[in-house]
C-alpha cells in the first residue's frame, strides 16, 4: 500500500513500541479463530497482507507454511519468532507471487489504506488457488457510533474505546482513503471476481476490534501469571469483564449476530468475510 511519510511514521511507531516491549521476551499468540472458522486447517499455503506482529496468524504456522507482506522491520522481527516468512513489501505494487500459489489469503484491515482496493483484491484472485478461500476485513466507518460523531461534526476519523485515530491523525493526513458501505462492499466484491461470500457478525467492534475472546483470556491469562498488565488491561479485567458476561448473558452472541445482519451497515463496526474466486 502507497503511505504518506506520517502514515508510515506512525505504522513504524506501533510496531517498535511492540517490538520494544517483547524484546528478549516471548510474544503470545491471539488466535483469529474466525480465520479458519472450524478445524485448523493443515498442510497449506497461507499468505497474510500487511501481517504486522503476526500473533493474529501464529497459531497456523506449526502444520501450514506461513507466508507474510508487511512494510515495517519490526513487525517483521516479530513475526519471524512466529515461524512467518514475512517479505518486506508494499502491496499496491501488486503480490510478489506466483498465478494460484495460496490456498488462503488473508487481507485485513489493509485495503482502506490503498488508493486502488481493486487492483490488490484482483492481485488475490491472482494467486489464490481455484478451490481456495480469501479472508477480507474492512472496517465500518458509517456505524452507529460513528454516524453520531458525524452527525455532531466529528469527521470519518476513526474513534472507539479500544481505538483513537483522532489522536495521531488529522483530517488532511488520515491513513484511511478508502470507506466502505455495506451494499458498497458487496458491490466490489463482485467486481473483483468473488462470490460465495460469508459474513460474520456482532454488534459494534465486539466481532474484531474489540473482540472480548481474543482480548480477556489473554488480559486474564497475564494477570495470572503474575504479569505487569497496562492501566487499560487492569481495567478490562477487573471491571469490564463482569460487565461482558452480564451483557452476554443478557444478549448471547447469536442473537447479536442476528441482530447485526438485520442492519450490518448500522450495527457493525466492519465487513468481516471469507470469499472465493468465481
């Protein structure tokens, strides 16, 4: 993906304050299990776009061969303790790859940042094998939450509990370019040449952004272990979580999936799919 100079300066910042915190020590893996929704799968080619740290993927390098494209050094540091063969490159030149080299391709939270999505999604369809699968992630900017901030003259920066582009972006120097609604997103993935598409759903960002699964065991997990958590984590731990599993209780997860498809471009905070070449 084409970054301007602060883009990328503020890309590199994350990633050395991750490879900073973790040096000498051992980073644990958080599992995207909606990834592979099911089995791990084995014996595969899977290549993830703009990887970053790769501790959403690590948990599939011990039985597949595990590629990744990642602009920043640090990340990249990160992500080869994992076992991910992960190449420096800017994806809007297009996937340094071979014709149907993948049986997945993972793409998340990559294509708001590209001046031209399509070309990186035909680069997929490009090198995806005919029987396998892409997992595309975009991020919602027209939810209720932010629907509110524009309502009251906020702007498309992207702001919630977990995540705060206000603070490092302003509206000239935003990293995100591309803005996707829901019958807008469908819409490209047709033209792109995919089809078969399945949706996952919650409410808000509790789907990937703020994903209590992924989030809360390994807070937990820390705090067992006697680990220094951030101010943040301690909070989640000690007072969100109760809230969550009330909330839970009171709205189980595939009721706010249901709740999400009868409005995705309101209630959810991203388009999370997996897709196959038509």
């Amino acid at each position: 993906m084409t970054l301007t100079k602060h883009e990328r300066s503020f890309l590199e910042k994350v990633h050395h304050l991750n490879w900073r915190g973790v040096k000498g020590q051992h980073l644990e893996s958080i599992p995207d299990w909606k990834i592979c929704s099911g089995p791990i799968p084995r014996h595969k080619k899977i290549l993830s776009i703009g990887s970053g740290t790769g501790q959403d993927i690590a948990f599939l390098a011990e039985h597949n061969k595990i590629y990744a494209l990642d602009i920043s050094p640090d990340a990249r540091e990160i992500a080869e303790g994992f076992g991910i063969h992960t190449e420096l490159w800017d994806v809007s030149h297009g996937i340094c790859f071979p014709d149907e080299f993948f049986d997945i391709i993972i793409c998340k939270d990559v294509l708001e940042h590209t001046l031209d999505p399509a070309y990186v999604m035909k680069e997929i369809h490009r090198t995806l094998k005919s029987d396998g699968y892409a997992v595309i992630n975009v991020p919602n900017h027209f939810y209720f939450t932010l629907r509110w901030r524009l309502l009251l003259g906020k702007g498309l920066r992207w702001k919630t509990l977990h995540h705060d582009h206000t603070r490092d972006f302003d509206e000239w120097n935003y990293m995100h370019i591309r803005f996707f609604t829901y019958s807008g997103f469908r819409r490209f993935l047709t033209h792109c040449g995919f089809n078969n598409v399945r949706f996952f759903w919650d409410i808000g960002p509790f789907l990937h952004y703020s994903n209590p699964d992924t989030i809360i065991p390994n807070a937990k997990r820390k705090l067992k272990q006697g680990q220094i958590l951030l101010a943040k984590q301690r909070i989640l731990v000690r007072i969100i979580l109760p809230m969550l599993r009330l909330f839970s209780a009171i709205f189980p997860r595939r009721l706010r999936a249901c709740l999400a498809q009868l409005s995705p471009g309101l209630l959810s905070a991203c388009f999370y799919v997996h897709c196959r070449k038509n």
